[in-house]
C-alpha cells in the first residue's frame, strides 16, 4: 500500500509532467488545476494503491489532499 500523496502524483504524472509539490494542503483544483476526468482519475488510483473503497458522493467533499487522506483514514480504520 502506498500513501495518499504518492497516489495522486502517480495519477497526474501522465497528463502533468510538471507537476508541483504535492503535500496534505495541495488544493485539486487551485494548485494541480484538476478537472472531473482527472478526480476520477485520483478517485480509481488512490482506491487501489491504498486498497480502500472510496463511495464517489464522500470523494467530491476532498477539496484537498489532505481531506482525501482523511477520507481513506475514515475507511481504512484510521491507517491513511
């Protein structure tokens, strides 16, 4: 299992090859400039790297990554 930070580099690498620092505080939208195809995109990666159902309606309340490694804390039992 790999931790949420390197999940969403490793979903973004492909279409971002410039991407930024990547910490809990790192907006989606204002700092990685995401659009839907690229949350689901995060969604499906993180899902699998951390080995954690995420229920899409939870997913879109993650304004940052921080939020999303909370959410995956809250479904794994506190391991995010």
């Amino acid at each position: 299992m790999i931790d949420v930070v390197t999940s969403v580099r490793t979903a973004l690498v492909n279409t971002r090859p410039n991407l930024p620092e990547i910490t809990n505080e790192t907006s989606f939208v204002q700092d990685l400039r995401c659009d839907a195809i690229d949350m689901v995109c995060i969604e499906l990666a993180v899902s699998d790297d951390c080995e954690v159902e995420l229920p899409s309606c939870a997913f879109e309340n993650c304004h940052t990554v921080g939020d999303l490694a909370a959410l995956v804390g809250r479904f794994k039992g506190g391991a995010a």
